[in-house]
C-alpha cells in the first residue's frame, strides 16, 4: 500500500466537510428520530448523490457555488506560500 503525504490544507478542508457531513447526519436524523444512526448515515450519502442533480436545476446555488471557487483561486493566488 502506497503512503501519500496530504498537505495540513487538504487535512483541514477533509475535516471541515466531514464535519458538514456529520451535521448533515444528525440533521436527517433529527426529522426521524427513530433512524438508526447508520440509517441516517446512509440517508445522508443518498442527499450527497443528489446534489450534482439538484446543483444544475438550481442555477443561483451553482453561480454562489463558482463564485466561490474563484474567490477561494484568487485568495490562493494572491498568497502562493500558503499551499
């Protein structure tokens, strides 16, 4: 099995989603208390495989979405030590 290094940014932003993730998680599981924490899981995974569908119906959320992504470039660009 390969090693590879992720950097303390890509570490960071890991941890960041899967904080969202989990929120997500207990957010479905708060409109069923009755789910199983892996039911809720597995509910959430379900929202996640849906949002490429649901991001091209929405265009504003998908315009905030690459409006992001250029600041977030820029922010890099203008600060090339920070990778």
């Amino acid at each position: 099995m390969t090693k590879h290094k992720i950097s303390s940014k890509s570490l960071n932003a890991r941890t960041l989603a899967i904080y969202e993730l989990d929120k997500l998680i207990r957010y479905i599981g708060s409109i069923d208390p009755e789910l199983k924490p892996d039911q809720a899981t597995t509910l959430a995974a379900f929202v996640v495989s849906l949002l490429p569908e649901v991001l091209a119906e929405n265009l504003q959320l998908l315009n905030q979405i690459k409006e992001m992504a250029t600041a977030l470039k820029r922010r890099k660009s203008r600060n090339p030590q920070a990778n």
